[in-house]
C-alpha cells in the first residue's frame, strides 16, 4: 500500500481544513436545526422533523455504494463527484419561497423532503472516502489532535455561519433569510466540493478491495473488544440519534421561543461542539481516546438532567439562558463521544481494513441514527396523545435518553485502553490545574520543531510534575540533539512515576549512552528503583564510563540489590577515581546495613589521604548510625576549626546532661583522652562495650568492633566522629539497638 509523502500530507491537511471550513458553513446553512426551523415555518410535524433528520444517517447506507464505484475509480474523484451530486439536489429548494407565498407549504415541505434524501444520498457515496482520506492524513501520533482540529474547524465556521444568520432572522423575515441562508449555502458547497479534486490520495482503495470484506469483517467481529466497541458505539448513538434534533424542538414547544432565539440557542450547541474540540485537541493524543470517550459519555448524560426539571421561568430572559447552557452542555458531550469514538476505531483497525470497516462504522451509526430520530418522534407524538403536558412529555422522553445514553457508559467501560490512561487514572487530570498546563505544554511539545523552544518546553514541563508527560519525555530521548535528551531525562526525574515503556527506554538508554546520557538515566532507574535494571546496572560497575559506574552504585543501593554491595566495596577500595569514591560513599550510606560500616571503613582506610573521603565517610557513617541529623552541624563546625573538637563535644554533653540525670555531671575524661591520643581507644572501646552489652544491636556492635588495634583510629576526623556518637549514645538509648 502506497502512502502520501511529507509534503503530500501537509499539502493534504491544508486543502482539507479549507474544504472542512467551506463544507461547514453550507452544511450549517442546509441542514441540520436550520432546515428543522425551515420545516417548522412550512408547518411541518414531529414525525416530519424525525424523517428529516432520519434522512441524515441515509448517507451511512449508500457506502456500499461508493465502495463499489472506489474499486473502479480514483478514490478522490469518487468523493468529490457525489459531493457535486449532493449539492445540485439543494437546488429542489429554490422554489420552497414560492410555494409558501403561494400558500402551497406542502409542497414546501415536499421539496425538502425530497432535496435533503437525494443530498444525503449522494452524501453516503461520498463518504466512503472520510476515513480512509483522514487515515492517510494521519500516519503518525497527532490522529486524535488532527481529527480534533478539524473538528475545531468544522464546529468555528458553523459556529459563524449560525450566529450571522441567527442575527440576520432577528432583523429580517424569516422565510426570506432561510431562503437566503439556503442559496449561500448551495454555493459555499459547490466550492468546497471542487477542492477535492485537488487532494492528494494513495491506493487505499485498491488495496482494500483486493483484500476481501469478509475476511477482514470475520476478523473484527472474532475480535471482544471491536463487539464491545460496537455495543458501546450503538446504544450511545440510538441515545443520541433520538435526543439531538428534539433539544430546538423542546425549546420551541416547552418554552415558546421565537425563530431568532432557536437560531442562537444553536449557535451555543455548535459553540458547545468547538469548545469539545478545544479541550480534546489537548487531551486525546496524551491521555488515549477511551478516558476521553467516557468523559464526553457522562457529559452527555448530566447534560439531559435539567430537561427531567424543565424549571418555568417568569421571564423570557432566565429561560433563553437554561436553554442555551442545557444546549450547549449537550452538543458538548454529544460531539465529543462522536469525536473520541472515531479516534478510538482508527486505533482498533489496522489500516488495510480500515475502508472496509469504515462500511459497518458508518452503517451502525446509520441505523441507531436513524431509529433514533424516527422513534424519537413516534415516542412524542405518542405522548402526546395520551394527554401529557409539554413538559410532562419531555420529561418523560429526555429520561428515556438519560438511561440509553447511561447504558452505553457502562458498556464503554469493559473497553480495551488500547495503552491509554484507564478512566480512573485520566479523571483527576481533568480537575488539576497542573496536569491540564503539563498536557498544554505537551501540546506545544508535539508542534514544536525547534531544538531551543524544545528544551525550554522540556524544562517547563519538569516543573509540571504531571504523569502524562512520560511518553513524551521519553520520545525525545531519540532526539539527535543532546540537549534536548537531557532536558527530557531531567523532566523523568520529576515525574510521579514511570511506566513499563519508560523504564525499558531508560534501560536501553543506560547501556547505548556511555559517556552522554546513560549515568543520567542509571540514577533515574535508583531514584524510583526500578528493580528490573538490577543486572544491568551490576554490569556497569565496570564501565569505563566513571559517571555511569558511580550512578550505578547509588542505584542498586536505592534499589537495595544485596548482591550488588561487595562488588561496590570491592570497586572503592581499587579506584582512585574521587567521583566513584564519593558516589560509592553514599551507596553504602543508602544501603545502612552492618555491612556498611566495614566497608566504609575499609574506604577510609584505603584512602584516608583525602580529605573530601574523609569527611563523606564520617558523614555516611553517621547516618548509617542513626544520628546524621545532629552530627553534621557539629561535623560542620569541626571541618572549619579542628582545633575546637574538645569544645563542641563539651557543649554537647553539657546539653544533654541539662535533660538527663547523670552521677557524674562533668565532661567524662575518657572521651577526651581518646580524642586527643589515639592509644587510649583500647580503653575506650571496652567502656563503650561494657555500655552497650546488654543490647544487640547490630551497627553498635559492628562499629565497636571494628575499633580495636585499628590503624584509623589514628584519623582525627575519626576519633571525633567515635566520641560524638559515644554522647549520643548516652542521649538516646533507641540507638543502641541499631
């Protein structure tokens, strides 16, 4: 199967969002509330207005039709031929003003009848075009955003054609202004359709038609998730199909509103629709199209709650304002489960099959679509008839959408995620402020091509802390830019958590980036311990990469891999390298074990000529111990004036002595006999044993026994440290039993 270069597809995405634009406005001007308040002038029924729109899902049953003539025929010229067809039967609606002045309104109304079944029919052969000309558009990972723009598209320019016309039947006559609305309308089409002439295109339809329906049918419906999709798909749009063209019928019969007010309260459905595609172009691509799908189901829902009141309102004013809200939550809700829908079939179908189940997609939403609108007028002339009050009877009808539409959801939720956030996940992102600017940020991301606008987005996004920036991050760790890559594995430092995909990118990072990226990403791999990574971390213990080899350290201590402890110690105590030497340090701090003590010690041992080992070793050994926090400003002022040692310890015992009751309220002599002569510390440490014997706590007896007859204890820093943890030792006796 061909497939549009570069340039084709950008070239494709522009004629298209001009064709969407220009196919908008004449669909917003000839169909839809226009042509059922068009009806309604002509004294047209329920059971007329549910044909009307019923007529809308006929396009879904002439696909078959326009997959028989896209196996003959240029894929793109079989689209843009019906799209002329479609709009040369508008013209059967040129003469509906000389019939209502001549009082011949049925034969108004036959027209559209007639003008609106050939133009959806011819609609259908066209629209077997749809999917695959927006699969080709859309190869990469922007489908959801792009489907979402011209969505924005569609819904803006209805948007501005219904609220121009709403304006113009404020002022005007309406059978004047619709017929107006009409032939505008008819032209705006005419040259939509010529744009499709100049889309590029490939060889789908070739390609589908050699592969055969029903094999590619037989698979899908093998497939659970494509029946549940189905299902799901279905019953929302019956739900839908039966609730949408009644809302401006509702506000007609309900409330008694006037042409002008209906025409604005469509302006603010269609606004709804453009404000889904606002919020959707931000979401879909990064949270997954399932969460979006039951979000825009559940809207739909709650939408249809205040038709079950239909509160009465003393002034014309408060009822336009329920109105317009109700219809604008609506169509909200309603466009953006269609919108999350389509997405979600598009990443179900391989795209070989994608024409061919394009056929049964558009043919479901035919007939739930068409069964909604036609029972939807059946149900209220029905309810009518039995004596119901308006009210009363949209009550009665909007609650029966409620519970199909609530039906649906519940079918949506057994749904693949088809690696998407699942609901529970996606939900709170809707509500933070910081995760909608992180998914903003990412939006720019995706758009951006610049290597600087890139690294400053990644460096935002590092303070955004937000879960779905992590495929993104790791994306860019592709990037042939090295700053880009380390601006994305910063920002994974600030995520909450990582996903099985983002850890096997840090791995694979970790072995492939010596020199450049791979320490960075061995201490992400720690700092969320990822066990996984245990071997291959253990192996780069030997790495000639010295950054990478020290954060490896650090990492199997955070992930406290036991077996990698000795092959550290072993390391320290060979390298000269002081990097290495203070990472390790902190690895066996991290790992606080009996063990720690000897090997730290073994480390001041082996390289006690450094002052900056010196000074991390007793720092290390003091957390290791328990009593880090009260030992490093001590530490601290000791480093700066050695000769202070006795003072700082004198001060200590003295506060300590303030809290505790002691026999003897003085300084003990030992302890500054040992700090300042080594030779006193086989003294010394019988004392300390004879204080601690009656507990078994394993870092005190570890450390006690590394003291006699050895060579470190001529180590000043040492001998203060020994003596520091002696008074401690009398502060807390927990610490004992460590």
């Amino acid at each position: 199967m061909s497939v549009l270069t570069k340039y084709q597809i950008n070239l494709g995405r522009r004629l298209y969002g001009i064709f969407s634009a220009l196919n908008s406005a004449s669909f917003a001007l000839v169909t839809g509330n226009v042509l059922v308040v068009y009806a309604m002038y002509l004294n047209a029924g329920n059971i007329a207005i549910g044909l009307i729109n019923a007529f809308g899902f006929l396009s879904f049953f002439a696909i078959p039709l326009g997959k028989f003539f896209a196996s003959r025929r240029p894929i793109m010229r079989v689209y843009a031929d019906a799209w002329i067809l479609r709009n040369t039967c508008l013209l059967l609606m040129l003469p509906i003003p000389f019939l209502a002045r001549a009082d011949l309104r049925e034969w108004g109304l036959f027209c559209i009848l007639i003008s609106t079944f050939g133009f959806n029919f011819f609609r259908g052969i066209g629209l077997v075009a749809n999917n695959p000309v927006l699969s080709d558009l859309t190869p990469g990972k922007d489908r959801g955003s792009f489907l979402t723009f011209l969505s924005l598209v569609n819904n803006a320019s209805a948007l501005f054609t219904t609220l121009v016309l709403a304006a113009a039947l404020h002022f005007g006559n309406s059978l004047t202004i619709l017929s107006a609305a009409m032939i505008v309308g008819i032209v705006l089409g005419f040259i939509a359709s010529f744009l499709l002439y100049k889309m590029p295109s490939t060889d789908s339809a070739k390609t589908s038609d050699s592969e055969s329906f029903s094999k590619h049918f037989i698979t899908a419906i093998h497939d659970r998730n494509f029946r549940v999709f189905i299902a799901a798909f279905s019953t929302v749009g019956l739900g839908v199909g039966m609730a949408r063209p009644f809302i401006i019928v509702y506000c007609r019969e309900v409330y008694m509103q006037p042409d002008s007010a209906v025409t604005f309260i469509t302006f603010f459905m269609t606004l709804g629709a453009l404000c889904m595609g606002l919020v959707s172009r931000v979401f879909i691509d990064k949270i997954g199209a399932k969460p979006i799908y039951l979000l825009f189901t559940a809207l739909s829902v709650l939408s249809l709650v205040p038709a079950l009141i239909s509160p009465h309102f003393t002034g014309a004013v408060f009822s336009f304002i329920f109105l317009s809200i109700m219809a604008f939550a609506s169509n909200l809700g309603f466009s953006g489960q269609e919108n999350a829908g389509q997405t979600y079939f598009f990443g179900l179908i391989p795209k070989v099959a994608v024409m061919d189940m394009s056929i049964v997609y558009f043919l479901v939403m035919g007939i739930t679509g068409t069964a909604g609108s036609l029972l939807g007028g059946i149900l209220l002339d029905a309810f009518k008839e039995i004596g119901l009050q308006p009210a009363a009877v949209y009550r009665l009808f909007f609650g029966l959408q409620i519970l199909i539409i609530g039906i649906a959801f519940f079918i949506q939720m057994r749904l693949k995620s088809l690696g998407s956030y699942s609901f529970k996940e996606a939900l709170p992102l809707f509500f933070s402020p910081r995760d909608i600017r992180g998914l903003g940020l990412l939006y720019k991301l995706d758009h951006s091509s610049k290597e600087t606008e890139q690294t400053a987005l990644l460096h935002e996004l590092r303070s955004s802390n937000t879960a779905a920036a992590a495929y993104q991050f790791a994306e860019h760790l592709s990037s042939p830019s090295y700053a880009v890559r380390m601006g994305a594995l910063a920002g994974m430092e600030s995520l909450p958590y990582l996903n099985k995909s983002v850890e096997e990118v840090l791995m694979r990072e970790t072995e492939t980036g010596l020199f450049t990226t791979a320490a960075k990403s061995a201490r992400i791999l720690g700092l969320f311990k990822v066990k996984n990574a245990a071997a291959l971390l253990k192996k780069q213990l030997n790495s000639p990469d010295y950054l990478l080899c020290a954060e490896a350290m650090t990492a199997l201590a955070r992930i406290n891999e036991m077996d990698a402890q000795t092959a550290i110690s072993r390391t320290l105590t060979a390298t000269d390298n002081p990097h290495i030497l203070l990472k390790g340090i902190r690895a066996m701090e991290l790992y606080a074990n009996p063990s720690s003590v000897f090997m730290l010690l073994d480390v001041l041992r082996a390289h006690h000529e450094k002052i900056e080992v010196r000074h991390e070793v007793m720092l290390a050994l003091a957390s290791v111990m328990g009593i880090g926090k009260r030992f490093y400003p001590a530490y601290c002022q000791y480093a700066e004036t050695p000769e202070e040692a006795s003072v700082i310890l004198t001060d200590l015992f003295d506060e300590i002595s303030s809290h505790k009751k002691f026999a003897q309220k003085t300084f003990p002599p030992l302890i500054g006999e040992f700090l300042r002569d080594s030779s006193k510390a086989d003294e010394f440490c019988t004392n300390v044993q004879n204080y601690t014997k009656q507990h078994d706590g394993l870092m005190c007896a570890s450390l006690i026994g590394c003291i006699p007859n050895s060579d470190i204890v001529s180590c000043d820093c040492f001998r203060f440290f020994l003596c520091f943890w002696v008074l401690m030792l009398l502060a807390d006796q927990s610490l004992l039993k460590k």
